[in-house]
C-alpha cells in the first residue's frame, strides 16, 4: 500500500497572510483534478469519482494526522499531574520459548484531550464551475489557528499540498506584500511577471484552451508597456488591474474566459467607487467594456489606436 506523505507544516499564519484579512472565512482545499491523481484514495476510503450529490466524508485514520483527527490529540496536563496505570504484559521468552504472562503497573504523566476535530472534506463546484475538494468553512483568527493547521496537515498527509479559497470557493490569489492595495507605485510589467500571471492563472482553471486565451489577452496588454497594480476590487473577482498612467487609464481583465474586459479612468479607481459589476453598469461607471469574444483583439488594438498609443513589437 502507497505511504502517506510526511510533508507538515507547523502554523498556517504564514500560509494565509497573503491571502486574506482579519476574520475572513475561506476554505482548504485542492482541485478535484489534482485529487483524483492521488495513489492514496482507497487507502483513506476516498471516492474515486467526483460524486453526483453533496457528499462529505471524513478520511480514513491511517496516518500521524488523521488518526489524531478520528481519536483525538492527547497531552500533558498542566500543571503535571501523575498516574498510576496497570498494563498487561504478555510475550513469549526467548530463552526457553515459555510463555509469560502478568500486570504491571505504571507512574506516567497524566494525559488530558486537546482537541478532537472530526474535520471532514467536501466535494463543490464554485460559480465557474470548477470542481473542488475542500474543508468546511474556516475564519482567519488567532482561535482557528489550530484548527486550521490540522486540516492543512490532513491534506498535506493525502494529497502533499493544500490551496487557499476564499468563502465564495474562488482561488485566494497569492500577491507578495507589495500587492497589498489596489492601486500601487508603478511598475513595468516584466517577463518574470507575466510568467508569474501565467502559473497564477493555471490555478483559475484546468482547461488548457482558457489558458491559452488567458495568455493571448495578457500578451496584448502587456505590448503597450502597462504596470501592473494589483488584484481587482470588491466585486470583480480574478481580474488584474493594468494601469497606464500616460493614457489616465486602468485595464481590468478578467483570468476567466467568457467575461468581459473593463475601462476605467485613473480617478474612479483612486476614489474607490468601484464596489460591483452592477453598480458599474448601473452608473456606467465605466469607459468602456470588452467582451471575451472573436473580435475582442481587434476592439481593443483600436481603441488604444484612438487614444493614440501602440503596440510595442
């Protein structure tokens, strides 16, 4: 039977912190797509098969991790306390093959229950339709601090790794701590960093073909030498914020195929106006909108041709 992995990590703090705020609740988890690669699912009585119907199982105890989540985590009371406790020896003497049997008793720590979790998974579908295997809802605060390292340790015993979701089981996106606003200091978009979009974008979706469309639409953009600002605001989830500070623009575009692409002058952003698509459309808060269609390339190449800026070859 295939090992259970012994990767561990000893405090989920520095695993969130870049992805969420004070009492945000949010999600563990994997893509069922990464789930159903694993060798260990029969082993942890797993479904191979992502079921038709809500389905919430907890796995098997058959490593460090799940066995302390199916029986409990035990340690020592404090202020130390003793006991005396009888066992039963019983072994067969090597010398003489005879068979010895007799109760024995024991001082050891007296032991007291830290936590029983019980945590279970579940098997989703976000709004994108994106097939997931997660934890039940978790807050990011000091008090599920513990909690929510044993269930990333749950995944990291199964499965080697664990993502981030937000509560709307979206991709928590995983900036460096120079991203933490959304408008920020300038700054060219690099190779580096396109590539870095690239990997970010292959967690927002398996298939190859919105990939590859993601790719296309962010080559475009990045061939009029924008800066890259940041993640979207409220409301417009998996959308990047491109700014062009000669042009008093910003660029939204969307890792999800079949949205749109959104204009905005510098100043709706910096006033923090922008709160929903709706709203956006309501007030025609907006400049302009792109559909992801066939001729969304040729729509935005003249439009920036208006305003008067090329595609740097």
């Amino acid at each position: 039977m295939e090992k259970s992995f012994k990767r561990r990590i000893r405090n989920i703090d520095k695993h969130l912190k870049f992805f969420l705020t004070e009492n945000e609740n949010y999600f563990l988890g994997i893509p069922f797509e990464e789930y159903s690669k694993s060798k260990l699912l029969t082993k942890y009585n797993l479904p191979q098969n992502f079921p038709t119907q809500k389905f919430i199982i907890e796995p098997a105890p058959k490593g460090s991790v799940t066995k302390v989540n199916s029986n409990g985590k035990y340690g020592r009371k404090i202020p130390e306390e003793f006991e005396e406790v009888i066992r039963h020896i019983d072994y067969v003497r090597r010398k003489d093959q005879v068979r010895v049997k007799f109760d024995r008793r024991f001082r050891v720590y007296k032991k007291v229950l830290l936590h029983e979790f019980h945590s279970k998974i579940s098997f989703v579908e976000n709004l994108h339709g994106e097939k997931l295997v997660v934890s039940e809802q978790l807050k990011y605060n000091f008090n599920d601090s513990m909690k929510s390292t044993h269930i990333a340790n749950i995944f990291n015993e199964i499965f080697n790794h664990f993502e981030v979701y937000d509560k709307d089981l979206n991709p928590a996106i995983h900036f460096n701590t120079t991203f933490d606003q959304i408008i920020l200091p300038s700054g060219l978009l690099t190779e580096t960093g396109f590539d870095e979009l690239i990997e970010i974008n292959k967690r927002f979706t398996q298939d190859e073909e919105k990939q590859q469309a993601f790719q296309k639409r962010l080559q475009l953009i990045m061939s009029y030498s924008p800066d890259l600002r940041g993640k979207g605001p409220n409301g417009f989830f998996g959308y990047l914020v491109f700014g062009f500070s000669d042009l008093d623009i910003v660029i939204l575009e969307n890792m999800y195929a079949g949205n749109a692409t959104y204009i905005f002058k510098s100043d709706n952003i910096n006033k923090d106006i922008i709160n929903d698509k709706q709203s956006v459309l309501e007030q025609k808060l907006h400049e302009k909108r792109f559909f992801h269609n066939d001729n969304w390339e040729k729509l935005i190449s003249l439009y920036m041709e208006k305003l008067g800026k090329r595609p740097i070859k």
